[in-house]
C-alpha cells in the first residue's frame, strides 16, 4: 500500500449567497499517494477549482464554507486548521499553479522578488545569498535563463510566465501541488513544453500533483491515476489505463471521450453529452447525471449508486 | 509588432547595463530621468528647498523679513527690492524667501501624516471588507461631515496654536479622503489573481498589502497625493488668517497673499508674488507626482 499523503473523506463545500445555497462539493472521497499525480477531470462547474481551494483552506470568505467532511494532509486535518498553521503549510508544503498566468504575476514585481518572496516567508534559515542562489537554481531548472531575473512579467511571453508561475509552486520544493488547469491559456507547443517539464520536476522533486483540467489528451499524457468529477462527486477513478483502455465506463466518461475531437476517425460529427451540468442549487434525486444518461433505468432516478470496485477501477453507477 | 519593439528595446538596455541586475530605486530613477516635465518638476522644487535651507545667505531675517519701514512702504520691484515691498515696507523677496520654509515644510508634513493614516485606514477597510470596513468608513464619513475649517480649528483649539499642532490639524481633515482614495484604489487591486496567489503561498496579510496591493494602487494615490499639496499651503493661510496658524510677523505665503488682498487694486505684484511662489510650489510636486507614478510602474519602462 503507498502512503498516503492527501486523503479527503466525505468533503460537502456550499456557497452561500443572498439568493440561493449553492452545492458544489458532495461527499467527495480522493486520496493521493506521495509522488503520484491524480488527473481530476470534469465539465466547467463541477466543482473541481473548489475542491483544489478547500485543500488550501483559501475558499472565498463569507460564501464559501465547508460543511462536513475531512481534508486530512499528513497528520494535519486542513478543515480546523487556524488561520496562522495554513500560512505555514500554504506555499512551503502544498502549493498552487493558477490558471491563468498572464494574471497570477504581480505586474510590478521582477519575477526573481516573487520567487525568493515564497523562500523568504518558508525558508527562514537561508542569507540573501542563499536565496538568490537558490532562485538561480529553480529558474534554471523551469528554462529560464537566470540572468533574466531582473525582469518584470510583461517582459515574457505567456509560456514563460506560466514557467515562472511553477517555479514559485516548486521553490519550497512542496510535497503537493495543485495545477489548476495550468495548461489551459496556453497554446499546445508551449502546453507540451510545460507538461513535459512538470512531469520532469516532478520525477526530480518526488512531488505529488493534483491536476485540474478539462483537457482529456492532457490526462493521458502525465497523469498516473484519474478522477472523473461531476456535481460535485467523484464518479469514476481509477489508473490511467482503466479509464482509457477500460473496457467499461461511467456512461458520462463515454460521454466526455465522445466529445473529443480526433483526426483519424472518419466520423462527421461529434457525439457530445446532451443537455447541461444540473442547477447545483437544485441538484436532481437520485445519481445525479440520470437526466443526461443514456443508460438511464428506473432505479436511476431514486437512488445514488455506490461505486462498483473493479481492483483499482471505481465506478459510481448502477 | 508591438511586442518585439519592447523585447527589442528590452535586450538593448540589458546590454548597456551589462549583465547585472539594477537595484530598484536606481531602475525608477532611470526611467524618471526619461521625463523630462517631472524633471523640470524636481529641479524646481530643488531650488527651492535650497533656497529655504539658505535662505539667511541671502536676506538677514530680522532687518529684511521682520522689522518695518515705514519710509520704504508699497515700493514697486526695483534693484533694491527686487519683488518690491508690502504695506510695512517688509522686503517682499526675503519674506518669501523665509516663508518657502514653512509653507513647503507644513505642506509636507500635513500631506504625509494624513497619507500615512488615511492610507492605512483605507488599506485595512479595503483589504478587510466587511464590518472592518464598515466601521472605519463611517468613522471616516464622521470625519468627512465636519468641514475642514472647523475641524482644524476645533483641533487647534485643543492643542494650542503652533507649527505642530497646525499640521496635526491640517492633516487630521485629510484623512478620509486619503483613506477613501486608497480604499477604492485596494478594491480594484484585491481582486486580483496575483493577490491570491501570494495568499496561495503563505504571504501574511501586512505584507500582501504593503508589498503586493499598495505599490499597484500608487497610481491614484499620489496623484491626490500631490494635489493635497496646493490646498494644504493655502489651508495653513486660512487658519493664520482667524489667528490659529502662523502668528504675524512670521512670514508665510498663504498669509501674504491674504495680507495684501487690500492693496490689489494698486499693487497687484503683493498678491501676485506669493501667488506664483504658491502656484510653482504646487506645480513642482504635481510635476513630481506625474513622473513618479510613471516611474513605479515598470510595464511603462520603455
């Protein structure tokens, strides 16, 4: 059995507005394993930036609150951590890749202040010279030249930004990180250049990721095992190859892989899931993606199916 | 296209500078330099500080500043005098000469101690939201409903006249609107990605606002910043005026100008003098003000 590093049991997330109670995480179960990344996939919605957010204990104050459940990191329960222990955790164990580079840089800052800002802040022990040394290191290590440290944000293009964006995860070489869709605003050369490089950093640090994306091909390429999210609950996950050479599927992930466009396929169209994501406010009865399936049978309707284990393979259907 | 003209440009700087990167104050000088109104601003306001430092080089307070002649009232600009000299025969020049120094110092300090103070109200409100924010912005609406006049009054009154407690004064009126100024300008910042990606690793709340919110709010704040300049040199004019500020004879600009407003009709150069030396003041740190919110903002570099 690996260890386990992140385990999350029975995590509900809602945000409360004037309007309405929104539910965006229900009793979602995921463990991650030290060094192994875990694709979490998914529709826009389902929930899956909120569960990327709960673990860093930075969901918006005010509206969004965990409601039940457990975020276990380590030996630490995320859910009662204070304020003052995140900060520790925050950048120096867990660390997060946000999606859009081109705003998560500070414009005014030279990107050499914004990385040896997260080692001032975690590694107290180090002299400036050790710090600069290390952002060196780092810069190095993402491809970029370290000379260029000096500069500010807009004096890269959007490839190195995003580099830039995951040296800050990687400087305190954090034992988890959280990719939200760090591949998104990027075109595919450079996507390819980043996925290979996390899936280098990765192999040299020992790192555990989380990725968050929507982009199936992506999955396929770095990830060792994939959730499948939807309203808010896991509802298949399994090893990289049960999903994709698994003979069978949650009717949703058939779905979402019918959605994808592929050269060599003769067929016109594509075959995309009917209808939309459910109203997270009114979420239906029942397995939740019953309105769209085309599976759907009478139990469907009234029941929440438990998952069915297939050795690794876990299914949420009837 | 656009975008290569910047790289361009960027790669030819780093040539000229060689491989090492500059420090920061001397990267803001370098691109301050580059303008050449805020230089004329800086250069202005150097004269002037100068000539307040040493201003008894060139005119002795007592006999020139302070003491009256009668004989030599109301005399037009001549060699002797070069700005003439006012309804006591006080020579014009010498007394603003020794005015510039309490007007620019009280102008300075009025507008830093309510910028330290506003900006850190305004910060927290804004940073904070909330009842945090609520409450000190109705502080700040209290503040804001009593006119400043009255306020300063009320303060010198408290305090008893003098230069500090003039400036206490002065400075305690301005505060909601620096605090109001910096709350809206940390709004816009907040929301930010790059803001939650500090939160993201770990950075402490003072340190998010001092380091991350501020130097991308400087924009409008110094902007009010300067333009507080102006009416903090005339507001010390108004407050001598009623008696609570700068006590006759001390020489002082706002107080001038308001001491010769019954001579305008025949010697205008009394109130067009200090009138000028106020405009020059307040024009330099406008000046200043401009260049320097260009000169923070490195995506201006080029």
């Amino acid at each position: 059995m690996p260890d386990k590093l992140l385990e999350i049991n029975d995590l509900n997330v809602v945000y409360e507005t004037d309007d309405a109670l929104v539910y965006a995480v229900n009793g979602l179960d995921l463990t991650i394993n030290k060094g192994e990344t875990l694709g979490l996939v998914g529709e826009t919605g389902a929930g899956k930036t909120t569960t990327a957010l709960s673990i860093m204990g930075l969901l918006p104050d005010k509206t969004g609150f965990i409601k039940g459940g457990q975020i276990k990191f380590e030996d630490i329960d995320i859910t009662k951590a204070t304020e003052n222990d995140m900060k520790l955790i925050r950048g120096e164990s867990v660390s997060m890749i946000f999606q859009d580079p081109m705003t998560s840089l500070n414009p005014i800052l030279t990107i050499g202040d914004q990385i040896s800002e997260v080692l001032e802040l975690h590694k107290k022990s180090l002299n400036k010279e050790q710090i600069s040394k290390r952002v060196d290191e780092i810069l190095q290590l993402v491809g970029i030249p370290p000379d260029r440290k000096g500069e500010y944000p807009h004096q890269f293009s959007g490839g190195m930004k995003q580099r830039v964006v995951i040296a800050i995860a990687l400087a305190c070489e954090p034992k988890l990180l959280l990719a939200d869709e760090p591949t998104t605003a990027l075109d595919v050369t450079i996507q390819a250049q980043v996925l290979e490089m996390m899936k280098d950093l990765k192999e040299k640090l020992n790192t555990a990721v989380l990725l968050i994306t929507h982009d199936l091909g992506v999955v396929s390429e770095i990830c060792d095992r994939v959730a499948v999210m939807y309203a808010g609950e896991i509802i298949e996950i399994g090893t990289t190859e049960d999903i994709f050479g698994g003979s069978y599927r949650h009717p949703y992930t058939d779905g979402l892989f019918g959605s994808i466009p592929d050269l060599t396929r003769s067929t016109r169209r594509l075959n995309p899931i009917e209808g939309l994501m459910p109203d997270s406010t009114n979420l239906p009865e029942g397995c939740k993606f019953h309105t769209r399936c085309c599976k759907c049978k009478e139990i469907c309707k009234t029941v929440n199916p438990q998952f069915k284990i297939n050795g690794t393979h876990f299914i949420r259907c009837h | 296209m656009i975008n290569q003209e910047m790289f361009g440009n960027a790669t030819k700087t780093k040539a000229k500078t060689s491989t090492k990167k500059r420090s920061q104050i001397k990267s803001i000088w370098f691109r301050y330099r580059k303008n050449k109104l805020a230089m004329f601003g800086l250069i202005l306001l150097g004269i002037m500080i100068f000539c307040s430092i040493f201003a008894n080089h060139f005119a002795d307070y007592e006999a020139d500043a302070v003491s009256q002649n009668m004989n030599a009232r109301l005399l037009p600009p001549d060699s002797e005098h070069i700005f003439g000299t006012d309804q006591y025969g006080r020579d014009m020049f010498a007394r603003i000469l020794f005015g510039s120094r309490i007007s620019l110092s009280v102008g300075l300090a009025t507008v830093a101690f309510s910028l330290t103070v506003g900006a850190l109200i305004g910060a927290a409100a804004g940073y904070y939201g909330g009842r945090v924010d609520n409450i000190l912005m109705r502080l700040m609406d209290i503040l804001l409903a009593i006119p400043g006049l009255v306020m300063a009054i009320a303060v010198v009154a408290a305090l008893g006249p003098g230069l500090i407690n003039l400036m206490i004064a002065m400075g305690m009126a301005r505060i909601p609107q620096f605090a109001r100024v910096v709350r809206s300008a940390i709004l816009s910042v907040k929301g930010q990605e790059y803001i939650e990606a500090a939160k993201a690793c770990g950075t402490k709340d003072a340190r998010i606002i001092l380091k991350h919110i501020l130097p991308n709010a400087i924009g409008p704040i110094i902007v009010q910043a300067t333009l507080n300049m102006g009416t903090a040199i005339l507001g010390i004019s108004s407050l001598s005026f009623i008696g609570l500020g700068i006590q006759p004879p001390t020489p002082e600009w706002g107080s001038m100008l308001s001491d010769a407003r019954s001579q305008l009709r025949y010697y205008p150069h009394l109130v067009i003098i200090p009138g000028i030396a106020i405009v020059l003041a307040v024009m330099s740190f406008n000046l200043i003000g401009d260049g320097l919110r260009d000169a923070l903002d490195p995506r201006l570099k080029n």
